[in-house]
C-alpha cells in the first residue's frame, strides 16, 4: 500500500546542506500499524512528512495506494492529503476559536456534502473519541486528552485509508496515553493504517511493526 | 461549515484581534472622510461667500467694440449707441438648459438725465435683485419702490443731494431715499431709480441697456450658461466676467488639490497599516494555516479565505470610519466655524470613502494572503 523507493531528503544545499533521509526504502501493507522510533534529529519526523504528502523527497519516490504522490501537483496533492490521510500531531493544532465539533468539520469543509451530513459525520466522529457530551466546547475549554482526541476526531473524520501520528501522546499523561492508544488500535483493527511516531518503547508496544531510525536511515 | 465559515468565526470570535486589525483602517478612513467632508463644507462656504460678490455674467446689445469698463472688471464690448434689448426677450432666459443656476437677472436702463441742470447718468435697475447683484450697496430692497432714487457718492456731492431730498428729473419728483457710500466704481458718479421709472424717464419702454446675471457656479460651467443665454438671446453679446470666474476656479482647484493630496498619503499609509497588521495576523496563525493545508486545504482554499477575511473587515471599517469620519467633521466645523460652515451630507463622498477603503484594504490584504497561501505546512507545524 505504502511504497518507499530510495528517499532522499536534504535541507538546505552545498556544505551546509543536512540530510535528513538517506536513501530509505520501506513497504507497509494495507491495514498494519508501524511505530517509527529513534532519537530527536534521526529523521523519524522528516520521513512522516515525507509519507504525508507535505514534504517533497530530494530524490526517490512515494507510492501511497498505488498513486506516486510527488508526481501529482501541489493542489492535487492537497487534495489528496484530504481525501486518504489524517494526521495527528503531538501539538493538537486544534484551531483556537472554533468549537470541538467545528473543529473535526474543518477537514470535511471543502467536500459537497449538506452542512446536515457534515455535522452529523462530525459529531459521530467525536461521539467515537467520547467527546459527544462536548461538541461545543473550544478547545481552550477542555483538557489536553481531549484536546487530543479531538484532533484524532479530526484525524478520523474522512475515513482515511491511512492514519500518521507524530508523537500523538506526547504531551499526555500514562493513563490519557492508553486511551488515545487504544483508540489507535481500534482504528487498526476496523482496517486503517497506521504509522504512527514515538519515543516510548510502551505505545511502540502496540504497534505491529517497528522501525528503529538513525542518521537518517533505517536501522532495523 | 464552509471555508469562508471559518473566516467569518474567526472574525467573530476573535472580536480584538479583529478590532486590531481594522482600526487603522478605521483611522484612515475617519481621517479621509472627515478632511473631505471638512474641505467640502468649507468650499461650499467660500462659494457661498463668493456668490455674494455679484454678478458674474453680463447681456450686453451685440453691435460695436467700444470696451468699457465696468468696476474695474472687463466686460463684453458695448456701444454708446441707443441699441437696447428688448425686456420681453429676457423671459428668454428662463427657457436655458441651466436655468436653476441662475440666482438672480437684473435688467438695467441707463440714459442721460438732467438734474438740477447739470447732466447725469441714469440708471434703472430691477431693485428686487440688489441684494444679490450689488450686496456690497449694502441696501434692503423693501425699502426703494417706484418714485426714489439711490444717489453714488459723488453724484450727490456733485447735485449736492442728500437722503430725504427730492429732486426733478423731467418734471418728476423723485425722493433721494439713500446715498451710496463711496464703492470705488462708476457707481459712484451715477443716480439709480426703478427700472420702470428710468424706462419711463429716459423714452425707454420695454427696453434694457444691460442684463446682469448671478450664476451659481458650484457644479456649473458659466461658460457653458454663456453659450446658452447666447442662443437663447440672438442679437446680444453674453459675456462671462473672467476675473470673478477664474478666481472661484482656482480657489476651488486649490482646496481640491489640497484634499487629493492628503487623501493621497492618508490612502497609503492606510494600505501599509492594513497590510502590516494582517501578516502579523498571518504570522500568528501560521499554526493554524499550516493545519488546513495539511488536512487538505489547497493555496488557493487560503487565498480566498484570508481575502474573504480582508474584504469583510474593509467593509465594516469602511462603515466605522465613514461614521467616525463624517461625526468628526462635524464635531470640526461647530468646534471652529459654527454655522458659517455649511456641513451637508454627500452621498458621493460616503461612496468614494467606502469604495477607497474596501479596495485598499482588499489590495492590502492580497501580500499577506499570498503569502498565508504559500506557507509550506511542514515549515507552519515546524514539528513535523
């Protein structure tokens, strides 16, 4: 489902140029949960964005459900973030003045379904996070959990094929940790996948597969 | 939710932030609105003023070209000859295109008349339209009727006549009922009656030597009411009298070229305002903008949502400012002139003032809009 050939990602060019990726190649099939470990600058992040569609490799290529990413133009790739991916980002990103509820609808603002069907989509999303009770909060209303899974709500609201998470417990506690976990696991069990990265060998737990990154490279 | 739904909440919701960003919109706008609407009571004023100064168009019998000069303005030659025009050709006048310009006609009859054995000049002259052709006699017109006359100062001095003295001119009594003082013009040499009594007087019935006319100049071309009165009065020489014109002109021209120039800066420096506090606000939801674009929002889906966001705050602040503007120059003109300015409510100027504002603040929102659109979401969400 996922095809990485040989990626290349440099910041910056000559000298002063850093890569970020070198040369990494990696597969991961439709419905498995990988979790991307190593330590901060090993690339983790960068190869993320990369499988993201936000982040043009320097060199290589990105197949995601058969469609090679970096040969769409930026407005397709846009479209196609919104259309098969979610992301889930340690920060939340939750957009400050809008409700919980407004906030998952953001994804499906550009699609031609009714404001009903998109209200009722949005809230079904939230009531699966179990935030149903708090659609009409703003996010500086709620605690972080929520906050977190509100931004998995968002995540999830399109039923993407696949789901990134960059540290999506990151900033929570143990106990709201396991939750949002086993939120993740219960997306991968109803078939989406999932890459998702972490620093805790625990949440890597629960992963399928995992993948050790260093200096940019697969190591393991 | 659509995304210009999510402009509108943010707005809403982030009322400060939106005050922010619009108040040197405001200001501008307040400031243009009140320089306009202050410079336009103020040529509205001077107009005003200047109107009083007579009459700045003159219907002479078309025949020589004898100059003569009229109180030191040039008017359109005349003849000493006894060609007149006739006064039922004046009703004329009413049937000109830009006849609601036309303040005041004043027909007058001037001859040679004998008083007290010494010849004089005559003049009749329609005493209603005094106040507007000759404002500076200073004269009620309710006071003058048939049977008086005005004496210039140096007739009376010359007659030896004063206020209250009767004179006889052909064997009428007239009553000297005023006596000008000393005006500087050829004013002052001559002795004024009715218009019906000069006509009489002088063998004259029905007939005019000279037509003044008071044109309202604001929005009027004289030039063009020249033409007019041209056609409309065959056989006469209508001329505008260039010096009253050309100074209302320029007057004119000064202050609007004043008001264009800080209407200028003011225009400017609100563009440069609107455009630094929105990349501010762009910068600040760089975050926020960097989500959307992650989760599917292309560059143009930015674009149109950072200048929905622009046009909207432009119209309310067109609207604010308009307001603020136009209280301001009235809070103005009672503060320095009281009613000597005449404030009015233009609806041209609430036009212009919206328009300039909308497109400005629009303009200047489409850098920071380019720029929101343009924000690479990798580099907006740095974590990633």
């Amino acid at each position: 489902m996922i095809k990485i050939d040989n990626i290349v990602k440099r910041y910056g060019s000559g000298d002063f140029g850093v890569s970020a990726l070198n040369g990494v190649s990696l597969q991961i099939d439709k419905g498995e949960f990988i979790a991307i470990m190593g330590e901060s600058g090993s690339g983790k992040s960068t190869l993320l964005s990369v499988i993201g569609a936000m982040n043009s490799p320097t060199s290589g290529s990105v197949e995601v459900n058969g469609t090679d990413i970096y040969k769409l133009s930026k407005d397709e790739r846009s479209v196609f973030r919104g259309r098969e991916l979610g992301f889930v980002f340690q920060s939340f990103y939750l957009v400050p003045y809008l409700t919980l509820l407004e906030n998952v609808m953001v994804p499906l603002a550009l699609s031609k379904k009714t404001k009903k069907e998109k209200h009722d989509i949005a809230l079904s999303s939230l009531e699966r996070v179990g935030l149903g009770l708090k659609t009409h909060r703003l996010p500086g209303e709620v605690s972080g959990g929520e906050m977190e899974r509100a931004a998995i709500a968002r995540a999830v609201v399109n039923s993407p094929s696949l789901l990134l998470a960059d540290e999506p417990t990151g900033n929570l506690d143990s106990k709201t940790g396991k939750t949002i976990m086993s939120m993740f696991d219960e997306f991968n069990k109803s078939g989406m996948t999932i890459v998702m990265v972490t620093h805790s060998r625990e949440w890597a737990g629960y992963a399928g597969r995992v993948i050790s990154v260093a200096d940019g490279q697969i190591t393991d | 939710m659509k995304p210009w739904n999510i402009s509108l909440k943010n707005m809403t919701r982030r009322k400060g932030k939106s005050l922010f960003i619009i108040s040197g919109m405001i200001i501008g706008t307040a400031a243009l609105v009140s320089v306009i609407t202050y410079s336009d009571a103020m040529k509205m004023s001077i107009i005003h003023k200047m109107e009083k100064y007579g009459a700045n168009i003159i219907i002479t019998p078309d025949n020589d070209n004898l100059e003569l000069s009229y109180g030191g303005i040039s008017v359109a030659p005349v003849s000493y000859r006894a060609d007149e025009i006739k006064e039922s050709d004046l009703k004329k006048i009413d049937s000109i295109k830009n006849r609601m310009n036309i303040a005041a006609v004043g027909p007058s009859v001037t001859g040679i008349a004998e008083v007290k054995g010494r010849k004089v000049l005559l003049t009749g002259l329609d005493f209603i339209s005094i106040y507007i052709l000759r404002p500076w006699w200073g004269l009620d017109a309710a006071n003058f009727g048939s049977g008086s006359i005005i004496a210039g100062s140096l007739a009376a001095d010359t007659l030896d006549i004063k206020t209250g003295d009767i004179v006889l001119i052909k064997g009428k009594s007239l009553k000297v009922q005023a006596v000008l003082g000393q005006t500087g013009s050829q004013d002052d040499r001559m002795i004024f009656t009715d218009l019906k009594t000069a006509q009489s007087l002088l063998n004259k019935k029905g007939l005019v030597s000279m037509v003044e006319v008071a044109a309202l100049c604001t929005g009027c071309p004289v030039e063009e009411m020249v033409i007019q009165l041209d056609e409309a009065l065959p056989g006469t020489s209508v001329t505008a009298i260039k010096q009253v014109i050309s100074s209302r002109m320029e007057s004119m021209k000064h202050i609007g070229t004043l008001v264009l120039g800080i209407s200028i800066v003011l225009i400017v420096i609100c563009g440069l305002v609107v455009t630094s506090t929105m990349m501010n606000s762009v910068r600040e939801r760089s975050d926020e903008i960097g989500i959307f674009r992650a989760i599917g929002f292309r560059e143009r889906d930015i674009l149109q949502m950072i200048l929905f966001e622009a046009l909207v705050l432009s119209v309310i602040a067109g609207t604010a400012g308009y307001v603020i503007g136009y209280s301001a120059a009235w809070a103005g003109a009672l503060y320095s002139g009281g009613d000597s300015i005449m404030m009015h409510f233009n609806p041209a100027t609430m036009l212009i003032a919206m328009s300039v504002t909308v497109i400005t603040g629009f303009a200047a929102g489409i850098y920071p809009a380019v720029t929101a659109s343009r924000l690479d979401p990798v580099e907006a969400l740095r974590h990633i």
